[in-house]
C-alpha cells in the first residue's frame, strides 16, 4: 500500500470476523482465529506504513446497520487502510446477491441479517487510489459456490487492492487459523523487508496448501498479465532455473535473486521464478499450454519430496495445479490429475489429513466423468481409505470418515472389505473419548 502523500495522516485497520464454515461439524474458517492472528501483527505491518493508526476488530457482530457504519467510519480515514474479512460467503433465498454471513444469518435473514457484498464497493468507491487494501479469507456456502464459479470473481472496489481466497464448500480447513491468512501472517514475519500487497499474495498463494478449486484473487492469469506487479517469467540463465521449471506462476524473486534484477517490465516490483535448484538451460515452452516446459515437471517434483524437500515438492505442485485450473478447469482431467500428485506429495511428507481430503475429492470428481468400475476412481479410493487409516488424530478421522464412507458406496466394485473395515473403524472413533 503506497502512503501517497498521506505521512501524516492516520491511518485504519479494520478487522471483520463474519460467521464460521462449517458443514457436517467440518470446520473450513473459524474468523474469530483469525482476527486473534492478526492482532498479534504490528499494525504498520498490516498497513506497510508508519503512520498513527487505529484498529477496529469488529467480532461477532450481527447487526448488518452497525457493521455498515464501522465500514464507512474506516472509509473515512484519510490514510491508508486495509480492510480484513474472514467467515462463511452465502446468498440469500433468492441467490441473486452474495452476502458475508454474520452471527446470526440464516439463509432465510440473509438480506436483514448479513453484510451484502456490494456495500464494501460503494463505501470504499470515493477513497484515493493507492490508498485501501481489501484482504479476505471466506468460505463459500454449498448454495453460493456455484453463483461465485458464475461470476469467476469477487469484487470489492475499483478503488482498493483485493487479494484473498474464497475456499470450496465441504472442503475441511484447520480449527486453527485458517490457511490462507497464517501464510500471510507468516510471509509478513519472515520477509527481511515488508513485501508490497501483490508480493505478499503471491509468496502466500505459492506456501500456501489452498483446496483443489479454490477461487484465488488475483489468480494466476491475473498475476502473469502484462502490466501486474511481477510480469512473465525470469529466462536469465543467472537466475539458476531449475530442470524442470514451474508454470508462470505466483512466485516472485526476492531483489537480490540471480545478482540484480531482470530487464524489462518485470522491475515494477519484483519478478516470477521458478522453485532454483541447480543450473540449467532456459526452457523451451510447450505446445499444449504457454509457459509450460517441454518435459514432465512430475519427475522434478517426486525427486524434490524423495530428497525430503516435501515443502518445495507441495509448493510447485500447487502452483502447477493452479496454472491447470486456470487455463482447462476445475473438472478438467488434467486438473484431477494434480489434485491426485498433491495427494501423493502430503502421504509421502505424513501428512495423512490432506492426502486423505485430496483423494477423496479426486475420487469423486473422477466419478462425475468416469464409471464406478474405472481404474482411476477405483485406485483413488483405496488411496483415500489407506490414508484415512493412517490417521491418528481421531478428530480428523472422524470428520473425514463420513465423506470417504460416502465414496465407498458410490463403488460397487471395490473390495466390500474397504467399505466395511470404514464403517467398523467409522464406528469406533464416535465412541472413542471426546466423540460425539
């Protein structure tokens, strides 16, 4: 956020923690974390400005009037200001307008009792550009998710930066805090310097393990356009590419990388690479998709977890996966493929939670556009259920054991003993201590 003139005016932090996700008991954003998070951030950090500044934490709110005075107090300001939501996307009954759920908000109250997404726009509208960051954490709602796929987008102002993501409904998230805002919240403390806003979203998009399909603004093609903040990739050969480079991606070089930064457009701020390993020619792009080398990235990346580099090997992965999801679709085969190698990636590092999530939605994806008896879906499955057995914590077994039981059944075909060791273990951890 550039200060613009604006040193010695104050500065607004405006927190606002809307409703929690959960569907069937399974937490996907709990925002009063969140805001917990956030209020151990300096506020500079949060405004990337030194300005006096004030904060308003705004949790639990229900009234959509006093929540709407709030927003246009912090409007007012004639400094910088961010604006932070995090909570539970939805629409009301009719499902024309997208809504940020508020303590009380039910499907039916939605118009009366939650923050209709539109008024972030109109009272954000007359503020000074270069001024006002909106950043957002939300979970969409099984009703919303189709009307936002609609709208491929959630706009906020013509006068802010928006950055943020909106998760896909069933999709379980930590019960701490969410993991698009610890990543943020992490970059902001690691970082030698305090990242610009589309530095910030880019390094956390990229660290970051987000669900399969979930809606990331500004996306990948938005990021990798000409004109935006870290432009095409880097080809300098002293940048040290790696043998098999990502996609045109979100992940920017740091101002020192390959001793100085590279020519051209991408100077504005800062400049995409790929994962660096050891030296090698620059790529030679593919002819199935632009920015894609002509080799296979999938050796590169097992290599990187066989060496136990499960981070570097998660966070390529992911960027791959993105750059699909961008260009063929969510349901695309190529994208269910990725889906599945991240997978892999989280039972290889221990992380048996996410590997049991990954295949479970792999597998029931696969079943939209294959048969029961395919190889793929049926492979898919017995993956999820041995991941799903190697899991100790009996919170996440538990939540997740409904939705893999539910796949299970979906498969005639498969071995009965799967379906039945599910529902026996299933069974065994509702009785377990601390069940329900």
């Amino acid at each position: 956020m550039q200060n613009n003139g604006a040193k010695q005016q104050r500065g607004h932090v405006l927190l606002i923690a809307g409703d929690s996700a959960t569907r069937r008991r399974t937490v996907q954003v709990l925002p009063s974390r969140n805001l917990a998070a956030l209020s151990m951030v300096p506020v500079s950090a949060l405004l990337d400005s030194n300005v006096p500044s004030d904060t308003t934490y705004l949790d639990g709110i229900h009234d959509q009037n006093a929540l709407q005075v709030r927003l246009r107090t912090a409007a007012a300001t004639p400094g910088p200001l961010l604006v932070y939501l995090s909570g539970r996307l939805t629409t009301d009954r009719r499902g024309q307008q997208l809504y940020l759920a508020l303590s009380r908000t039910t499907t039916s109250t939605a118009r009366y009792t939650a923050l209709p997404w539109e008024w972030l726009g109109i009272e954000l509208r007359t503020r000074p550009q270069g001024l006002t960051t909106v950043v957002f954490d939300l979970a969409a709602d099984k009703g919303t998710w189709p009307l936002l796929r609609e709208y491929g987008t959630l706009p906020a102002s013509t006068a802010a930066e928006v950055y943020g993501v909106v998760t896909p409904p069933g999709f379980a998230g930590d019960e701490g805090v969410s993991t698009y805002t610890r990543h943020w919240i992490e970059q902001l403390r690691h970082a030698p310097e305090r990242p610009s806003n589309s530095r910030l979203h880019a390094l956390t998009v990229a660290s970051a393990a987000l669900p399969p399909g979930a809606l990331i603004l500004p996306g990948i093609r938005e990021i990798t356009a000409p004109g935006y903040a870290f432009g095409p990739p880097v080809t300098d050969e002293r940048q040290g590419l790696a043998d098999m480079p990502a996609p045109r991606s979100a992940v920017p070089a740091p101002a020192h990388a390959g001793g100085g930064r590279a020519a051209g457009p991408a100077q504005q701020t800062g400049t995409v690479v790929t994962v660096r390993t050891a030296p090698a020619p620059s790529p030679q792009p593919g002819s199935a998709h632009p920015g894609f080398a002509a080799q296979d990235p999938r050796p590169h990346i097992h290599a990187l977890a066989q060496s136990g580099r499960h981070t570097e090997a998660a966070q390529m992965a992911q960027m791959w996966e993105q750059y699909i999801l961008q260009t063929d679709g969510f349901d695309s085969p190529k994208a269910t493929e990725w889906v599945e190698i991240r997978a892999d990636l989280a039972k290889m590092s221990g992380n048996f939670l996410l590997a049991t999530q990954l295949w479970v939605g792999a597998g029931r994806t696969r079943l939209v556009h294959q048969s029961p008896d395919a190889p793929e879906v049926l492979s898919a499955a017995r993956s999820a259920h041995y991941c799903w057995t190697q899991l100790k914590d009996v919170t996440g077994a538990r939540e997740c054991g409904p939705e893999l039981i539910s796949l299970l059944r979906a498969l005639p075909s498969l071995d009965r003993r799967h379906l039945t060791v599910a529902q026996q273990r299933l069974e065994y951890l509702h009785d377990a201590p601390g069940g329900s």
